[in-house]
C-alpha cells in the first residue's frame, strides 16, 4: 500500500466513523417524532426478517406522533408485535388500519441522561478516530522501513494524518453538539 492509499483509506474509514455515529444518535429519541426511530426495528414478514419501512410507510402526521401504515394490512399484527419487542420503549396503538406511536415528552432528568448518552457514543466515536491514526501511522512507519518513503516524508505524512483526524475529531464533536442542543431544547 502506498502513502497516498493508506491516506485515502485513512479519509474513507474516519468518514464512515462519523456515519455511525449520526446512525447512533438518530435512535436515541429527542421527544420529537423522527421516522429513524425505527430504522433498527424489524418485522418477521413471511418468515423473513425485514426492517419496519420496507413493509409500512413511516410517516409523521403531528410532532410528538408517527403513524405507521402498512402496505399489506395482514402484516399489522407483526408490526405491533415487532415495535412492542423492540427496545423503542413507546406501546403502539393500533386501531385496525394503522399503528400510531405517541412520543412521550421527556422529563428534564431524562433529556440530561440522553444528553450524558450522546457524549459517550461521541467519546466512543472518538476513540475509533484515534485508533484509524494509529494504524495509518504505523502502515506509514512500515513504508518508511522499508525504504519506500524517506524519514522527512515520514513526518510530513504523519502531520497529514493528524490533520485528517482533527478535522474528524470537530465533526465528532459538532455532531453530538448539534444531538446534545435537540434533545436540551424543549
């Protein structure tokens, strides 16, 4: 691998660090309904496990409210049965053609937690950013022994790295800024 590959690779994996953790956050729910809520909720469809919004249209008729109608009225039941097993938290309310999930307002000691929540999936985030640097210098480190790059190349290719990682790290940070200001805001 040359240095321009483990840099590239190096940009690609950060990248994909903070996908996660946008993901991550997009479950933890703020008060407000958010179709993602149920991104992780799966539905067994004809023995088939299958996420909720492939088999229902998720939509959000009010803003505490998500309104689930599934394309084939016979799945219902499974979809109940799916969101009361999920680790979601809110009861469905199914009135024969839909389900409706209410979203509780949250308790201030609750946002807090949430907001606590946020800060460590950020951390862990974080942790994962600082483990790619260490793997992208040590690649570095191994083209240097072997001859491929020279020691100057080394340390500049090295402050590449960081900045690559710095700039990761801020949009870690103004991520879960951005989660930790939904969830505060009444």
């Amino acid at each position: 691998m040359t240095a321009k590959e483990i840099l590239s690779n190096t940009k690609t994996r950060m990248h994909k660090t903070e996908e996660a953790l946008v993901r991550e956050l997009a479950a933890i729910r703020a008060g407000r309904a958010n179709a993602s809520l149920l991104d992780r909720v799966q539905v067994e469809y004809y023995g088939v496990m299958t996420p909720v919004n492939q088999v229902a249209s998720v939509t959000v008729p009010e803003a505490r409210m998500l309104l689930i109608s599934p394309y084939d009225k016979s799945s219902l039941q499974d979809i109940e049965k799916a969101l009361l097993m999920s680790d979601i938290g809110i009861t469905p309310t199914n009135d024969g053609s839909a389900i409706r999930l209410v979203i509780p307002q949250l308790t201030e000691e609750r946002r807090k937690d949430l907001a606590k929540q946020v800060g460590k999936e950020a951390e862990t985030a974080k942790i994962s950013v600082r483990n790619i640097r260490r793997d992208a210098i040590d690649g570095l480190k191994k083209l240097e022994k072997a001859k491929e790059i020279t020691e100057d190349e080394l340390h500049s290719l090295e402050k590449d790295v960081q900045k690559i990682t710095d700039d990761s790290v801020k949009n870690i940070d103004q991520i879960a800024k951005d989660k930790e200001q939904e969830l505060l805001d009444v």
